[in-house]
C-alpha cells in the first residue's frame, strides 16, 4: 500500500510588518483612554525607537493611570476628611491632590522617575502626619500602618523595582517609632503591654511579605517585556532579511535578463535596478562597460567599412591603371569621404619610397603592409 509522505519543503509562512500591526492597533483606539494619555502621558515613540525610550514610554501611561483613580479617590476623600475629629486630614489630602496635578505635569513633559517619586514622598509623608498628629494613638489609628502598602505598591511600579524594599524598612522603622514614642489611649496602652510583640509584628511582615511577591512579580513582568522586545526585534530582522533576499533575488534577475539580452545581440539593454536595489553599484559599473561595449562595436563597425571603402576605391585605382585609363573615385559614405572630394580632377605626385608612407591592406585583403610603386611619376585622378 501507497504511503503518501508530507513534502520536505515547509510552507511559506506570511510575512507580518511590526509597523502595520502597531499601526492599526494605535487605530483602533478610540475614547477617553486615548485622550487621557495625550493629556497627561509622554507621547508615544514609533516602533523603531530603543526598548528603554518604549519602557519609559510605557510606564508613563502606567503612572497617568495610577495618578487618574489616584485624584479621583483623593477628589472623594476631601469632603469625607470633613467629619473625621483630626481636622489637619482635609489639608493633607489637599496637599496631595496638588502634588497629584503636579506629578501629572511632570508625567506629560518626561519626568516620569521624578512624578512617581513626588507621590510617593506625598503619600509617605502625608500618612505618617495624619498618624503621628492623632494625639493620643488609639486602636482605630493604628489600622492605617495598612495603608503604607500602597507606597510600596507604588514604589515597585514607577521606580526601580528594588526599591520597595526600602520603602517596605521606611514604613516598618515609622511603625515602629509610632507604637513606641507616641502617648496612647488607655485601651491601646492596656493592649501593647500584654500584646505588644503581636501588634508591632503584623504590619512588618506585611510589608516584607508584600515587598517580596511585588518584587517578584514585577520583576518577571519585567523580564517578560524584554523577552517581548527580543521578540519584536527578532520579528524586524527576519522582515528585513526577506525583504533583502527578494531584493537580491530580483536584482540578480534583471542582471541576468540584461546579460542574455546583450548576449544575443542587443546592445541598448541595461540593468534597471534604482539606487534603493543593493546591487546598484554592481548594475551602474555594468551599465557604464555596456555603453563604453556599445561605443566600441560602432566604432569597430565604422572602422569596417573605412576598411571596405579604401579597399573599394584601390581597387578602383588598380583596374584603370590596368585599361590605361584616368581613375575615377566615388564617394562611400565613410570617413575617407573628404579624401576623395579633394583629390577629384587632381594629378598627384610620385612620392619617393624613403618618404612613402606605409598603407596597411584589411585582414580580408591579406593583412600586408605595401607602399605605393615609383613606375610612374604621376597620376590623374
């Protein structure tokens, strides 16, 4: 039984142009996202630029993002900072809805290191006066050490991923000097002196915990786009590598067209190849040896039929010497032309051999060298 066999040759793959598949995904963006990073975003670079300018660019939209639900809580909280017994709460949010309008500034105009480092310093600073202004600590208050993870999430997705670590010891040395130097409620004291250890463990290891899975996690995100990266780079050299190899494989066939054409005679053929091809120089060094083959054949055939036509009219010399009659020569279209316009109706002088000049008979004629003979002294043309 026939067994049928797959062929060899794998099946084209299509070829898939990184810009036209960015392009039409920037077009299909539509709304407010769109509008929103046009506003307070760096504006997007093409997909030629470098993966660093593609990252910074990247995380420009990340901190725009943050920063819109960001103010927009911040927008909330204000009016609720109103019935909370420490009044200084309504101006620390304020504060941070300020720096929050001026990180998006700096967001828009480049500096997006420095935007994220103000809201985090905003946010650090205002949690820790909005705590230690709490006079005396009560238990209530201690329940916002919480919130300090929001820095830490913040410091690992617009700075440097490792510094969440020093924010995560930051936020443990504030808890620490909270619980130990601020006066207390009775309540709390009453708590911290049979359960102190327990009260002051739990936020540190929450820090370190979420330091930790955050530092990895964005870590291997990070990594993932740069793998991205590679592979888009990847994408681009093999896009540029066809497209090469069809250039080479279209120029080399034209070079070859031109050569056969020549070849079988025609001697106005030319590679076609513009200065884009990358075998432009090839083709013009070929170009400019045709022309200069062209100019030789002409001149190779003009040169032809001098040879003929003096060839021709010593003949015609030879034959009326030898029926003692006057030569008679007739124009040829050639070069020597002029010659036979001047010498009609002229008697030209024996030259003596030892200033005769030699006169070179055609290949078709035997090749010889001869001089003219001194029989006679003169002769009418």
């Amino acid at each position: 039984m026939n067994k049928s066999s797959l062929p060899d040759t794998p099946f084209p793959r299509p070829v898939i142009e990184p810009d036209a598949l960015v392009e039409s995904v920037h077009e299909a963006q539509r709304g407010f996202l769109p509008w929103w990073y046009n506003l307070t975003a760096m504006p997007e670079v093409s997909v030629q630029a470098s993966f660093l300018k593609r990252e910074e660019v990247r995380k420009s939209r990340l901190l725009s993002n943050v920063l819109f639900f960001y103010g927009l809580i911040l927008l909330l909280a204000i009016p609720a900072c109103l019935f909370v017994p420490n009044k200084i709460d309504v101006w620390i949010a304020l504060g941070m809805f300020l720096s929050t309008v001026c990180a998006l500034y700096l967001n828009r105009s480049g500096q997006v290191t420095v935007a994220g480092f103000i809201v985090i310093a905003v946010f650090e600073v205002a949690l820790t006066i909005g705590i230690f202004t709490t006079l005396p600590l009560d238990e209530p208050t201690i329940q916002i050490y919480d919130l300090y993870i929001i820095t830490e999430l913040l410091a690992v997705s617009l700075l440097p991923a490792r510094s969440i670590f020093l924010v995560a010891a930051l936020n443990s040395g504030i808890v620490l000097i909270s619980l130990v130097g601020q006066p207390h409620t009775m309540g709390l004291a009453a708590d911290l002196h049979t359960q102190f250890l327990p009260i002051m463990i739990r936020p540190i290891i929450l820090f370190i915990i979420v330091a930790g899975v955050a530092y990895v996690w964005v870590s291997s995100v990070s990594r993932a786009i740069a793998r991205a990266d590679r592979a888009e780079m990847v994408m681009k050299l093999e896009h540029a590598l066809v497209e090469q190899k069809r250039d080479l494989e279209e120029g080399i066939e034209q070079i070859l067209q031109t050569h056969v054409a020549i070849a079988n005679g025609n001697l106005n053929a030319r590679a076609p190849l513009t200065q884009d091809s990358s075998l432009w120089q090839i083709a013009r060094a070929l170009n400019t040896l045709l022309v200069r083959l062209q100019r030789a054949v002409v001149a190779e055939k003009e040169l032809q039929r001098v040879e003929q036509a003096v060839t021709i009219s010593v003949q015609s010399i030879q034959r009326a010497e030898q029926m003692q009659k006057v030569p008679e020569l007739g124009f040829t279209q050639t070069a020597i032309d002029p010659l036979v316009a001047a010498l009609q109706g002229k008697t030209i002088a024996q030259t003596p051999l030892h200033q005769a000049q030699p006169m070179f008979i055609p290949s078709s004629q035997g090749g010889v060298i001869s001089y003219q003979s001194q029989s006679r002294g003169s002769s009418n043309v």
